[in-house]
C-alpha cells in the first residue's frame, strides 16, 4: 500500500473520538475540485513506509481512539485489504473513506469485521456524476452497489457530497436523497479551495443556496445536514 500522508491527531476525521488520518496514494475518478489533487494525479513523492507507520500506532496506544483511512481512494490499491488488516491489528477503531467504485473490496472489508465508520462520497446525482468526477461516460452501478452495501452492514456510515457550483444543481440533490432514501447520515460539504485542485474556477455555495440543496434532500433523507458552512 502507497501511503503518502498522515496527519497524526485529528478531532474531526473520525466523529467523536481522537484519531489520526493515513492518506493512501491513488484514486480512480479525476474529481475537478479534489483538494487533495497531489495524491491523485502526480506521482507519490513522501512515502511513509507500512514499518514506520506501525510504529507510529505502537507508540500512539492509550492517546488515540481510531484511525482514518482516506486518499485518495484507499480501496484502489490491490493490496487494501491487507493493509486494512494491518491497521486494524493495532486494535484502533478504523473509519474508511471511500468513493463506493470498489464494492467487491468493500464487501470483504465489511464481512471480515475490518471497519467500524465507513464514509462514502457520493458525488452527485447518477445523472450528474460523468461531470463531478471528471470521466465520461463512467458507470455509476459499483457506487450504487457500495450503498447498499453500506445501509444493509450494520455498521456506523455517513454519506456525503461536496457541493460545488458549477458543477451541481438543485434537482441533482433532490434525485442523491432519492438514490439514499431512509439513510442515517447525510450531510452536504461545503467547497473549499485548497489550492491544490484539479481544475481551478470554483466556488462554494452561500448558506441560503445550501439550504436548498438540503431542502431538496430533506424529502427522502429527513436528518441531511450541512457541514462546514
């Protein structure tokens, strides 16, 4: 597993405890406004071997709670799974960031009891995700796969879309809410320019447009919130 960050304490990553951040290097979809483009379109440059990173764990022990696993996209590398069973054997309760595109790999991680949060970007409306993700044409059936999933696990979960303008619409919130109708969490992320994007030219919605966007949720996920607005 290429891993290229890690942010040693985090009290946002992972809801309600005290958590440190792995950034895995790689990611399938080319997302215009990704803030973390470095991971995905250049080549790893910082690698932080699985030994250091173990003993990182080791000595962490009695301070931090979890550990979240993002990118990137995480499963996209062949050996995630190993590399999730070797997060998880320092006893750590683990959060999994994913884009959903790799629902056989997240289907192991789920049986084998490997995950204890998992958050899943749902990008925009299936209509609208050929634009928010950079690749025509894409099948969206492996995220659509990965929902279910995710709502029949069991386990603790959260979607979440970043909203951009430009690239989402009203009536593309309105058909996220139907697709992840009855969900526990969903939450609309507000845009931030990281100056590391993709594609630059972007902006966020103010909080009158995302109340919107959440109205137009709200008719089939009644508990959608915002986050960072």
């Amino acid at each position: 597993m290429i891993i290229e960050g890690l942010q040693k304490t985090t009290l946002l990553d992972y809801p309600g405890l005290v958590a440190c951040t792995v950034f895995a290097h790689g990611c399938n979809l080319r997302c215009p406004f990704c803030h973390n483009a470095g991971l995905v379109i250049r080549k790893p440059e910082n690698i932080i071997s699985q030994e250091e990173l173990g003993a990182f764990l080791q000595k962490r022990k009695g301070i931090l709670d979890g550990v979240c696993l993002t990118g990137g996209e995480p499963l996209a590398q062949k050996d995630s799974i190993e590399f999730i069973e070797f997060l998880k054997s320092f006893g750590y309760k683990l959060k999994l960031d994913t884009n959903g595109f790799y629902p056989e790999r997240l289907k192991e991680v789920i049986e084998k009891g490997l995950v204890d949060y998992i958050a899943m970007d749902i990008k925009s409306s299936p209509e609208g995700y050929a634009r928010a993700v950079g690749i025509d044409g894409i099948d969206v059936t492996p995220a659509m796969q990965s929902v279910k999933l995710i709502m029949d696990s069991g386990i603790d979960y959260e979607f979440r879309t970043t909203a951009v303008k430009g690239l989402h619409i009203v009536s593309d919130f309105e058909k996220i809410g139907d697709w992840i109708a009855g969900a526990r969490k969903y939450f609309i992320q507000q845009f931030i320019d990281s100056g590391d994007l993709i594609q630059s030219g972007f902006s966020a919605f103010d909080t009158a447009e995302t109340e919107k966007l959440l109205a137009a949720v709200r008719k089939n996920v009644p508990n959608a919130e915002s986050r960072g607005i």
